[in-house]
C-alpha cells in the first residue's frame, strides 16, 4: 500500500493550512480560506494524474479515474471527504505532532500548558499501541474530520494510478466546504459528479461502517429584556439572562450529549450570548428517529410559548431549520453498496462496525439528492478538539478499503 511516510507527508500538509467554516456567513465558502486547501488539492489531484478535475465558484472539487476496463460497463462509484474543520474549536496554526511506536501511556501535547493525552480518560488510544499517532500540539484541533479523508482518498488514486494491473470502473472523487456547518452537500452537482453510488471517508474509528444517521435542526431562541438603571428597575427592568435561564433548565436535563449514546437524540445548547436587554441560545436538536425529531422540535416551540404566556408576548422568538435527515431509508433499498463496504473491511482484515452516526455527513444529504452514500471510517477520534488525533496505520487501512471496493465493484 501507500509509503507510510508520503501518506504523513500528504496529510500533515493539509492540516497546515485552516479551513475553519463558520456558522455566521452566507457565502460559499463560508470562509475565503477554505479556498487555499482547494487550490492546493485540485494541483495535486492533477500532478497524480487524475483526469477532468475541476473546481466551480463555490470551491466544490470533482476528479475523475477512468475506467480500465474497456470490455463491460461497471458502475460508476464516487468517494467524497470535506475539506473545511469545525467551528467549535480552533484550527488556525495547526502543529502536528508525530508520536512513532506509541508505547499506551500519557502523551504529553503542550508541557508549557501542561495539556495531556491520556489513555486513563480517552480509553481508545489503548488500541493503537506500537502504531505511529498524529496528535495535536494541544492548543488546536488537527483536523483529521476530514482532512483525513481527503488524504485517504486522493492516496488511494495515486495507487490505483501508480498499479494500472488493478482493474478498477470509473472512479469519481469529490471534496466539499462548509459540511461542519451543515451545508456540505448544498450546492453539490450529483448530476455533473455522475455516480451510481458513493462513500463518504468521514467516520471514526478502523471499522466503521454507517449507513444511519441523526435528523438534524438548529434552533436559535432569542429572549428580549428591558434594561433601566437598577436603582429605579422595580417593576420595569426584565433580565433577558434569568429568562433564557429558565428556557435552557425547562429541557429535559438528561437528553444532552454527555447523558445519550446510541439511537438516543438530545438537545445540544452549543452557544449563548447574553446580556440585559438579549440574550441569544443556539441548539442543535437530533435524533434518529423522524417521529422523535419532530416532537423534539415541537418541544421547543412549546416552551416558548409557554413562556411568552408567563412574560409578554413576542419575549421569546424561536427559529428553527431542518439541517438534514436520516439517510437509512434511502440506502436500504440499494443495500448492495453497504455489503461491498462490509466485504472489502474483511478483505482488509478488518471486523466491520456497522452502527448508526450519532452526527450526520455530506452522505446524508447526498443520498436525498439521488446520491446513495454510506459513511466509512477515515481513523480519527475525539474530533473538533485539543485531543484530536488519528493513527497512520488506521489512514492505511482505509486506503485499502478504498482500493477494495474499486476491485469488488469492477469484479
């Protein structure tokens, strides 16, 4: 398979530069930076050989490996990997870290800060020992979702570029902006990307296998104060700040992220800004099941009215969009797709771990666009954070789950 050290080389290079999207522009990109990796990768996807790369004017990148078998027509298969990082966490000056053998004891990221890796709280770094890690530094995120991904895939073109004795169909790759904020597949061209089927490279850890996922909404909840000089406030002033209080411990207390697993949906209070006079809530709401989704949704329109009835109309305004949904039903009729993932782990060596997304990716959307797309480990854990990182090993093998699927398809 690949050189262990280009494939380092290939993806140190992309954490480098910071992509970070963000939540609060219109623009597509969301950020004009997410366009210096794109330039980059579209030079590079050339320089391997790749065949019709093009980028258009919202920074979404398609490539094409022709097919090398000219007797019988063979699907057409995609792979696909986002190129942005989250907002939730910074990637701006990213320092990677390589800890060749890792021996399963501390890791130390930032002595200064006295910031630590530790197998004793993040109990899957035990997994990995005697492997090469690609940490953080601990003041970053390193931006394994997705650039991993990305690194796996354009890594395992070059090798079916550089090994033509592998019989392969036509291979389409595609690299998108903007999916940590939800809007990845937005502006996608499924038919320009012309795909039977694709995979998406942006699970988690060796294994993964996802062809479920959350329905997904955000909800922005604005609470209105009036603010007089405290002195003289009896009976005028409303602290917007105690209001939003009583909204956020209204939820339930144990459908939160840190208290669910599983198919189990949550509320997630993400961001707050308050002051007297307005103070501002951002949620994300998921849960598997659409029924659930829905109800989870009403819940919060329901609290606000509630309140606006103890408080004043038009205190609390509620806003709240669909982000995406659950793309099982839109795989299980063509579960074939999933059974070539499943088949080419095993050939890999791999044990299959076919669970629900407790997130969602560009495949979910992909898939109601007329895109079928399954989720496939990339090998990178506790994502959008300090602790970040992916073992060399695990882009490996998911290279070879790549190169796998291409012979499974063709055969």
């Amino acid at each position: 398979m690949i050189n262990k050290k280009r494939l380092i080389d290939r993806f140190t290079s992309y954490v480098k530069v910071d992509t970070e999207s963000d939540p609060n522009s219109d623009s597509t990109p969301s950020t004009k930076k997410q366009w210096d990796l794109a330039n980059k990768l579209v030079t590079e996807l050339k320089e391997i050989g790749m065949h019709d790369v093009q980028i258009d004017e919202n920074s979404y990148i398609i490539a094409t490996l022709p097919s090398n078998i000219n007797d019988r027509n063979i699907p057409v298969i995609g792979f696909i990997s986002h190129f942005d990082t989250s907002p939730d966490f910074t990637g701006a000056d990213v320092k990677p870290q390589i800890i060749e053998n890792y021996d399963g004891k501390d890791i130390v990221l930032n002595k200064k800060e006295n910031i630590i890796l530790s197998p004793s709280y993040f109990e899957d770094l035990l997994m990995y020992k005697g492997q090469t890690l690609i940490t953080t530094d601990g003041t970053t995120l390193l931006g394994a979702d997705d650039k991993a991904g990305v690194a796996e895939i354009i890594s395992a073109m070059e090798y079916l570029i550089n090994h033509p004795e592998i019989k392969h169909g036509t291979i389409k790759v595609g690299f998108t902006p903007d999916e940590e904020i939800g809007r990845g597949a937005h502006k996608f061209n499924v038919k320009e990307f012309g795909a039977d089927w694709a995979y998406t490279m942006d699970g988690s850890q060796v294994g993964e296998l996802e062809y479920e996922n959350f329905n997904a909404a955000g909800a922005v909840v604005t609470i209105k104060g009036k603010i007089v000089h405290p002195g003289y406030a009896k009976g005028k002033l409303i602290n917007s700040m105690y209001i939003a209080t009583q909204f956020i411990n209204s939820l339930p207390k144990m459908e939160t992220p840190e208290h669910t697993e599983g198919r189990e949906g949550f509320f997630h209070l993400h961001n707050m800004n308050g002051a007297v006079e307005e103070t501002r809530l951002q949620y994300i709401i998921r849960d598997h099941d659409r029924n659930h989704f829905e109800a989870r949704k009403e819940v919060i329109s329901k609290l606000a009215k509630e309140l606006n009835s103890q408080f004043g109309e038009g205190v609390i305004s509620v806003e709240i969009k669909d982000q995406y949904f659950n793309m099982r039903e839109k795989i299980e009729p063509v579960m074939h797709i999933v059974e070539i993932a499943e088949k080419a782990m095993v050939q890999a060596g791999i044990k299959p771990i076919v669970k629900p997304i407790r997130g969602g990716t560009d495949g979910s959307q992909l898939s109601y666009m007329g895109l079928p797309c399954p989720n496939i480990f990339a090998g990178g854990h506790n994502f959008h954070g300090r602790y970040e990182y992916v073992p060399v090993e695990s882009m490996q093998k998911a290279i070879e789950v790549i190169v796998n699927i291409a012979k499974l398809v063709a055969n």
